[in-house]
C-alpha cells in the first residue's frame, strides 16, 4: 500500500467513525423519554402563593448547618438585588415588580424561590469525571466530597447555573449546593426543610407524579390565575421541582431552557468519540497528512523522483575503506 492509498483509508475510517455518535445517540434518546421511576420525589412550588417570607431560607440554612448571615432573615433589603444560590445560601428567595397573576391585582410584588431543580437527567452528574455527584433513587442528586477534585465542570455544566464553589477554603474546597436534605449516613431520603416551614403552603412535597397531578388539577381549575404550564415538567427532560406561575417563567428568574436533556446529546457523542477511536485516528491521520504534503512541497535531493535513493549517489569519504 503506498502513501496516497493509505492516506485515503485513514480518511475514510475517520468519517466513518464520526458518524457513529449519530446512531448511538437514539438509544439515549429513547432512555429520556422512560417515564421516571414512581419513587422519584418532589416540591410543587406555587409562585402565587408566596408572600417571601424566607422562612425556607431559615430552615435551610439550620438543616444544612451553613453560616449565619449578618442579617435576620426577617430583613426584606435582599430583595433589592436578584440573587443566585450560593456555597453558603442553599435556597434564594427574589422579588420582582408585578403582581403574581391577573387575578391578584392588589399584589404589587411576586416572590419566587430558586434552589438546585435536581434534573431527573442532571447534567452535573454527567459532567463529574470521578462520580463525586450523584442521582439517588428518590431523584435527590447528591455529593461526595471525599472524591471531588475541583474541576467544577458540574458548575459549567448546570443548565440552571446552581452548583457554587467554595474559592474562600483553601485547603479543601467544596462544591455546593441543596441536596434535598438528604442523610445518607442515617439512612434518610429527601425531606426538605423548606417546604416542611411554609406558612402558606407554597411548596408542597410529595411524589412527583402526584405532584403533576396536583399542578394539573390547579390549572384546569384555575384558569384565570396560571400560565397554562407546568415549569420543569418538561424542561431539560424533566426536573424534580416544580413550578406554577401566574407570569410567564422568563419574567420571574425562571430561564426558558429546551425540553432535551443535555446528557442525552453529550454522552452520545462522548461514547462515539471512545468506543469507535476517533481521537487516535484523527491525530494520526492529520499527522500523516501533513507529513506526505510536506514531503511533496520539500522533496529530499538525495531522492529519487519515485521516493528510492539513486544507485549512484553514494559517495564514501576519501580515503576511507572501499
């Protein structure tokens, strides 16, 4: 096989293998769409019924032990900057102008509650290259910090931009984030402290298919206070907390994010990449490529046209033995 022929099956295997992802991808495809598992927990959250107490963030921050703030959580100035969650805040509450839904005019403001969604197809634990996150039975994704090596490819990962790091602990920094008050080391599935401290039953914990069913008999009953659409249903494949909403989700914090999980498309293509070689082949077919093109802009003078030495261009030293 000479060189022009061997450069020609190195590029055809290459394109064949890059074709490959295309066709691993539907098995993934398919695995989304398999309703979750019945044991699958949740929180309906009703933004119409919220009044931003933060008592959900009071609770939170005694489940999680996490710092005190300098402020009560009494104290309504935080709600004059939008907040994200963050290594020491869990849960968030923030307030936007407008009321929660046309048929409460006398509300000037709406409250909405933002947390970690844990996606039932979480791009965070698809992301972790040492299993340091997780998806529970019961849909909590939780994390092992014994095992995390700071890469934070979950926080690029995150559809929602939740997971925080924590840069202030030199020594051994943590990714975090609400993990659904889980305890495994006593055994104890989700439970959230938040939704356990609503005065006015804005989150409701529960199954999630039951749940579905509650936001569904909420809509169909109340037509003039929600947006016929259950937030997280559907989103990035489905997430396990759930929202109602009187306004459109993009007017309160909520991001307008496609219905395919982002696994499905990445982890397709991740296992294409390894299991049919196309790195290697790749590397070494350019490599090849560019060596034969620059051998035919730079021809070696002690060549022949054809690539053999000529029997008459040795010349020993002189002197030397004959």
């Amino acid at each position: 096989m000479n060189r022009r022929e061997l450069l020609k099956w190195g590029i055809t295997a290459t394109t064949a293998a890059a074709t490959a992802p295309i066709a691993a991808g539907s098995s993934q495809a398919q695995e989304e769409k398999t309703p979750p598992s019945s044991n699958v927990v949740g929180v309906l959250v009703d933004t119409t019924l919220c009044i931003g107490c933060r008592k959900c963030e009071e609770a939170c921050n005694r489940r999680n032990h996490l710092p005190r703030t300098a402020v009560t959580f009494s104290d309504r100035d935080v709600f004059r900057s939008f907040r994200r969650p963050t290594e020491s805040a869990f849960t968030v509450v923030n307030q936007f102008a407008g009321s929660p839904s046309p048929d409460q005019a006398g509300r000037p403001q709406t409250y909405v509650k933002a947390q970690c969604m844990h996606c039932l197809y979480p791009s965070c634990v698809s992301a972790c290259i040492v299993g340091a996150l997780t998806r529970s039975a019961d849909g909590a994704v939780v994390y092992n910090p014994t095992i995390c090596i700071g890469c934070r490819y979950c926080q690029v990962a995150c559809p929602f931009q939740v997971p925080a790091y924590e840069f202030n602990e030199p020594v051994k920094p943590r990714v975090r984030k609400c993990e659904f008050c889980t305890d495994r080391a006593k055994g104890t599935g989700a439970n959230p402290a938040c939704a356990a401290s609503c005065p006015t039953e804005a989150l409701v914990f529960g199954r999630r298919a039951d749940l579905v069913d509650m936001a569904k008999n909420r809509l169909a009953r109340r037509t003039e206070r929600y947006v016929n659409r259950i937030y997280g249903e559907t989103e990035v494949g489905g997430t396990c907390w759930l929202y109602l909403t009187g306004r459109p989700a993009t007017d309160i914090g909520l991001l307008k994010l496609p219905d395919a999980a982002p696994p499905a498309r990445t982890e397709a293509i991740q296992h294409g990449i390894f299991k049919y070689g196309i790195i290697p082949i790749a590397v070494y077919g350019l490599l090849y490529a560019l060596m034969w093109c620059n051998k035919r802009k730079h021809p070696d003078p002690e060549m022949g046209a054809n690539g053999a030495g000529s029997a008459h261009s040795y010349h020993p030293p002189e002197g030397g033995a004959r």
